[in-house]
C-alpha cells in the first residue's frame, strides 16, 4: 500500500512536470512568433537629421529650404521694425499673460514707440494680400467691415470685452504698431497669431485695416477724378440696372 501510493506520487509529479514544461515551450515558441514580426524603425527610424547628408535629393543635402509663406515656429525678435512693434510706452498695455512686459524682454527697444510706419511699400497687391488674411484670420470676430460684428459675435460670443470696432476713436488713433503687435501677441481674450500668420502678411493686415478706417470717414474730395467717375458710374448702374458696385 505505501509503494503504491509513493508509485502514484511520482506518477503526479511526472505529469506536472510535463505539463509544465509543455506550457513554457508553446509561450517560448509564441514570443519567438511574435518577435520575428517586429522591426527596428521605431529604435533606428530611416531619416536624415539636420545638417546631414542625404542620397536622396539631388543637392545632396538632408536639410530642405523652407517652403514660401512658411511660419516659423520661434521667429526672431530684433529691433528691426518688420519683426517688431517697438510697444513699450503704449497706455493700454499692461503686460504679457506671463507677467513680463516688453521692457523686460530682451530684444525690445527699451524706451521706444509705437511703430508708426510700415517697413515696406503699401501696393494695390500688399492691400490685396493684406484683404484676404483679414476675411480668413480676422473678420470671424471683427467682422468683415472691421465694426467688431463678425459671425462668431453675431452668433452669441459673450465676453467682458467684445471684439473691437476699428472705426473707434481711440484705435483710429492708434500707431499701426500696435496692431501688429496685437496680432503678434495676442490682446484679452484675442490669443497670438504668430504661428498662423507670417510677419509680411500681419503687415499688409494692418494695412488693411488702415484701410477699413479711413473708408468710413473718407469724402469725395478725398478721391481721384478717375476714382469719383468710377464711383459715379457704379453707383448709376446700381440704380438701373440693379447691378453690384464694384
């Protein structure tokens, strides 16, 4: 009786240990299924770091040329007036959302003014440029006339402050530096526009608004004589014709 139970004692044992062994040889062979599926890329990825050399342009270099109208993700902040407003003495700004105010940023003309004239030549084409990044980045809130109506305010956007009317006094006063710099940094609730709109075009923007400005309070002597028959003869057309002005 003790023989037979010690026989059946290691018969048990036996099995277990084949059964074990069993389970460690089918994980083994699923883990080595597994890894023979798997590559490197995600440890040694095929692409060529900057300022390497590559096969696969024609130049041969790794580093590509930026694309026209890229923005950059951190643009330089010089005292050249294209990058910067020169806002240090501006009555209504009180600072960044860190803190900080430009006097403190190093970069910035201590002391300095609003910029009061754009660093390059207004054409019809800058104005033009200037219409279009204004209808897509700004008139959601300003409204496509610059009265602060845009669609977002139309449809119920409330805010302790709403979006700004250029046709105010105090910002038809304003330096157009501080538009571009409101574009550059944001404003209240207004967030940066810096990473969506490069230095050039916040500038044919902001002459764009000069624009909007002054069409609210211009007069006919203000016009050309080319430009009063021209506003005479849509204005004539619309009236028979029922046509658009132009």
């Amino acid at each position: 009786s003790r023989e037979l139970r010690r026989s059946l004692k290691e018969t048990r044992h036996r099995n277990w240990m084949a059964r074990r062994t069993a389970g460690v040889m089918a994980a083994a062979t699923v883990g080595l299924g597994a890894l023979t599926g798997c590559h490197i890329d995600m440890w040694i990825q095929p692409k060529d770091k900057p300022g390497t050399e590559s096969t696969f342009f024609v130049d041969g270099q790794g580093s590509r040329p930026l694309l026209p109208h890229t923005v950059a993700a951190t643009e330089a902040r010089t005292q050249d007036p294209f990058y910067n407003e020169t806002r240090t003495d501006n009555p209504f700004f009180t600072g960044y959302a860190d803190g900080t105010h430009p006097t403190m940023v190093k970069g910035k003309n201590e002391g300095g003014t609003l910029v009061t004239t754009l660093p390059f030549k207004v054409t019809h084409e800058v104005l033009e440029r200037g219409q279009d990044r204004f209808n897509i980045y700004c008139s959601p809130c300003h409204g496509r006339q610059g009265n602060g109506q845009g669609m977002i305010a139309m449809r119920g956007f409330s805010q302790r402050r709403p979006p700004a009317s250029y046709d105010t006094d105090r910002l038809r006063k304003m330096p157009i530096g501080h538009f571009f710099d409101v574009i550059t940094n944001g404003y209240g609730a207004m967030y940066s526009y810096a990473a969506r709109i490069e230095p050039r075009d916040r500038w044919a923007i902001v002459s764009y608004i000069r624009v909007l400005q002054e069409s609210r309070h211009a007069s006919t002597g203000d016009l050309s004589t080319n430009d009063v028959r021209q506003l005479n003869k849509s204005a004539s057309e619309t009236v028979e014709g029922g046509a658009e002005p132009k």
